[in-house]
C-alpha cells in the first residue's frame, strides 16, 4: 500500500507509516504523535483497531472491528467520523468504554470520498 494512501493534514513520517503497517500484521493498536496532532486522518484499508487521536476528522474503513477506551480524548467535541460502511456495519464495531467524543460525533456513513 502506498504511503499516499494514509492522509493527514500534517506530515505522517515514515516512522509512523511503517507502525500502521507493522500493526496491520499484528492486529494491534498504533499509537503516534503525529496521529494524535494531525487535524485529519484516514486510516487505511485492513487496519482493524483505531488509533489515538485528537483531531477533528477521521475516516474510518469498514476493516475497523474495533475502538478501545479513550481513542478520541473527552474534549474533542467537533469530532466528525467518516465511516466507510453502512450504519449496521458501524453498530457492529466493539467501542470500549470513555469514548464521550465518539458518541457526541457526526458519522457520515458509506463515505467514499478521500
């Protein structure tokens, strides 16, 4: 997968690019600063787990099969999720508890755009 295909508005180093990709094969969860800070992040393709972030937008793919606790911080009230699938499809995801911003958020589902 190219490099292209992970979007943030701030740069996302290789570093970074290359833990995404380590933690594909693992099934784990990404932790990065660069993530945390970036404004928006679309996450790519296969990824399973969200990481860390405190931004104001991100696009999630349907691969997604879940969120753990505190992934968007308890402030981020200006949230707005891009869903790739369908509203069913999001229902299925295991969101853990202290996730008040997801909850709060808009989520735009079957999103299809960048």
């Amino acid at each position: 997968m190219p490099a292209s295909s992970l979007q943030a508005q701030k740069a996302v180093s290789a570093d970074d690019y290359t833990a995404i990709k380590a933690a594909q094969k693992a099934n784990a969860i990404v932790r990065s600063p660069s993530f945390e800070r970036a404004e928006r992040l679309s996450l790519p393709d296969g990824i399973t787990s969200v990481p860390d972030f405190l931004g104001r937008a991100i696009v999630i793919p349907v691969s997604v099969k879940s969120i753990g606790d505190c992934r968007f911080g308890d402030d981020n009230s200006s949230l707005t999720v891009y869903y790739r699938g369908s509203k069913k499809e999001w229902k299925a995801i295991k969101v853990d508890k202290h996730n008040k911003s997801l909850k709060k958020a808009e989520i735009v589902f079957d999103y299809t755009g960048e």
